[in-house]
C-alpha cells in the first residue's frame, strides 16, 4: 500500500467500466493507481490469486479487494467508499 495512495485499479483495454471507474474516482477527486494489465498475463494471474476475479477493473483499498465498478458505484453511493478511504488514512 502507498503510504498517501491506498487506491489500486487494476485495468485492461479497451474497457469501458474501466473508464468509468476511473472517472468516477477522479471526480471524486481520490487518487489511484493504475495499473494496466493488457499485455501481462503473469500479472492477471497473480490479480487473479489476489482477488480470485479475473474481470476488469478490480478496485482494491489497501490490501482488500472491493471488486469491479457496480461495486465502486455502490460503496459510492451508500458513502462507504469515504469511509474506506478514511480507515486507510
């Protein structure tokens, strides 16, 4: 985990959830990290055994997965994203 970035985005191309995770959490002004895995298979199988999903984006907080974009959406949508993101800081 970065110490001030506790965000991690894990994508592909194209994808369009992708794209909207990232908007999202750029309005909502809360830094990521982005890390594209288009051409890295060894790296979606080790995603794959940190989260045990294979679909994009995976979204993690600190250390825990949260899941895709709907899940992002919702954490958003019921404020849990905010405190997530505060537990981490």
């Amino acid at each position: 985990m970065a110490d001030t970035n506790p965000v991690t985005l894990y994508t592909t191309e194209p994808c369009g959830f992708c794209t909207a995770a990232k908007s999202l959490l750029r309005e909502r002004g809360i830094d990521y990290e982005e890390i594209n895995l288009a051409r890295d298979a060894a790296a979606r199988d080790s995603l794959m055994e940190r989260t045990g999903q294979m679909t994009f984006p995976q979204v993690l907080i600190g250390e825990r997965p949260i899941g895709g974009f709907r899940e992002l959406l919702a954490l958003d949508r019921d404020g849990s994203l905010e405190k997530l993101l505060s537990a981490q800081a």
